[in-house]
C-alpha cells in the first residue's frame, strides 16, 4: 500500500510541476509552447480558469498524499530511534566497595614501650 501511494504521489508532484510551468506569467514562462495560432482550444481566460483550478487540485492532492505517506512512515517503524539505543551505563565511578577484614593487610604490633616517669 506504501509503495502504491508513493508512486501515486510521485505522478501528482510531476503533473504539478507541469501544471505550474504551463501556466501564463508576465514572462510568458513555457506557455508560449502551445502555438501562436488564434484557433485554440484554451484560451484567454478559459485557459487561465481551467490551469488554476487543476493546479489546485494538485496541489490539495499533494498535501493530502504527503500527511498521508507521512503517517503510515510513521507507524512502519513502530517507535523511536532510541528505543534500540541499550541503557547507558552510570556516568560517575561507582565507589569500591570495601574489601573484607581478612584481605587486608595488617600493621605490625610494635610491644608497649615502658615509660619513664
């Protein structure tokens, strides 16, 4: 279903850009391709209604598959990113634990000194 809806939403985005690069401008952009003839089928405002009304049905269509492709990338993966990061591990040393009475050294017993008095 994903790959149908993105090869629907490639074709609208290429008949969009189309749609938008025949439209009439100040400069004439590629609108000129159509012939110079007086005899067309489109023209003048007919031509201006019908590409203006089909560039925003385009464009509506657009939106709506790109939300609708948004969602369903959204909902493939099933969560984060992060959720496959594992735990980090403490940031401060933990303090050595004390060794036990018998593993440590013992200081030599000096005897008891008498003294003078």
């Amino acid at each position: 279903m994903y790959t149908i809806l993105l090869v629907i939403h490639s074709i609208i985005v290429l008949f969009l850009i189309m749609m938008i690069l025949v439209q009439r401008t100040g400069d004439d952009g590629l609108s000129g391709l159509g012939g110079g003839g007086g005899n067309q089928f489109l023209t003048g405002r007919s031509q201006a209604n019908l590409l203006t009304r089909t560039t925003a049905i385009l464009a509506g269509l657009f939106m709506a598959t790109s939300l609708t492709l948004a969602v369903m990338a959204g909902r493939m993966t099933g969560g984060s990113i992060l959720d496959t990061v594992p735990a980090a591990a403490q940031t401060a040393p933990a303090p050595k634990a004390a060794a036990p009475e018998a593993a440590k050294p013992k200081a030599p017993e000096t005897p008891a000194v008498p003294r003078p008095e």
